[in-house]
C-alpha cells in the first residue's frame, strides 16, 4: 500500500511504475498539457491557476485541486523554463555560427545569445509551471478536495 492507501503498481525490474490517470486518453493527456501551458485547472479545465503572472491561487474555485504544494514541487517548472532559455541560446548560436547575424551588427554574440536567452526564461516560466502541474495531474500528484470556503 502507498501512503495514499493505494496499490502500488511495480514493473518487473521492481521499480515503481505509476502511469497516467485513468481514463485519461493519449489525446486528452495533449489537451490537459496545453490549457496547463495556457494557465487553466487541468482538472475542471476552465478556472485560471494563476492569480498573477507567477503566483498561483491556492486552490481550483471550481474542483478544489490544490495548487500550492510543498517547497520543492516546483523544480521540474523552473527545469522546464530554464530549458527554453537554453533551447533558445542554442538555437541563437548555431545561427551566429551559420550566417553571423549578431557579429553584422556589431554586436558581441556572446553577450546577445546570453541576453536574449536569459529574457526569454522569464515569460516562459509562466507556462512552464502550468504544464508542469498538468503533469502532477496526469500522473496524480495533486491534491483534489471539496472547494472550502475560503478558496471561493
């Protein structure tokens, strides 16, 4: 038994194999990932998460999903958002490399591919985070109780 009072489901090599959310289809899995990266409950799928740009609400008004959970849940979003800087920085330096765009300007490339990497991790961070909970939904690591009535 798992500390949720579930059976646990090991593969053969003994590891722990938790798999999707049941009845959640391939493609329902794709929608769940978008709306997440649009910033709405992947649980209702219409309640915004985020009540700022970075902060979320800590509960779904609608489906009582908890959003906020311990300090280190959010790791993976900050992987995933440091991750489309650094796509971003590749991307801009095989470019420079390519056709030297950034040198023609008189710009030193280095600087610029470091730059423009870094300014693009902050807007995506947002939508990293939202994706990143869509996973912990899919794969069930999500709270889901009754709205309370402070959540509303």
């Amino acid at each position: 038994m798992t500390p949720r009072g579930e059976r646990a489901d090991f593969d053969d090599s003994g590891l722990y194999d938790r798999g999707m959310r049941p009845g959640v289809s391939f493609l329902d899995a794709l929608h769940v990932l978008w709306l997440g990266a649009l910033g709405r409950c992947p649980g209702c799928r219409t309640q915004p998460m985020f009540r700022g740009f970075f902060t979320l609400y800590e509960r779904c008004p609608n489906c009582g999903i908890r959003y906020e959970r311990e300090d280190g849940a959010w790791l993976g979003a900050t992987a995933l958002g440091y991750s489309v800087g650094a796509l971003v920085a590749v991307f801009l330096g095989l470019i420079e490399l390519r056709w030297h765009p950034i040198g023609a300007l008189g710009l030193h490339p280095l600087w610029t591919i470091m730059v423009v990497s870094l300014l693009v991790t902050v807007p995506a961070y947002r939508p990293a985070k939202g994706v990143w909970f869509a996973l912990l939904w899919l794969y069930e690591f999500t709270d889901e109780a009754e709205p309370s009535a402070d959540a509303r």
